[in-house]
C-alpha cells in the first residue's frame, strides 16, 4: 500500500513475472532458430557430399557397363 494514498496498492510482480517470462521465451526462440539453421546447414553438407559419392558410383559403374558391352 502506498503511504499517501491507502487506496492505491503499488504491486509490480505480475509486470516484473510476465517481462522475465517474455525475455527468457525471446532467449529460447533464439536458441531454437539458430539450431535449426545449424541443423539445416549440415543435413546440405550432407546431402552433397552423398550426392558427390552416388554420382560418382554411377559413373563408374556407366563406364564398367559401357566397357562390357
């Protein structure tokens, strides 16, 4: 309660609560999109890389055909 006026009861928690609640969602959706984008960066790095090796099987394997025929 305030000294000059009783009526009026200072009490900030829920404003203090609800701002702490907000900064540590914004915190935890930073966290998630930037492994998300770590995540998707190396599925392509390995998506490449396997795409790299198929293509190169099937070449080799094109001209072993290519060379029984």
């Amino acid at each position: 309660m305030s000294y000059r006026d009783p009526k009026q009861v200072i009490d900030n928690r829920v404003g203090i609560i609800s701002q702490g609640v907000g900064k540590m969602m914004a915190r935890t959706t930073e966290g998630l999109n930037s492994y998300t984008a770590q995540k998707q960066k190396e599925h392509g790095l390995y998506k490449r890389q396997i795409e790299k090796a198929s293509s190169a099987a099937k070449s080799s394997l094109d001209t072993q055909y290519q060379a029984a025929i």
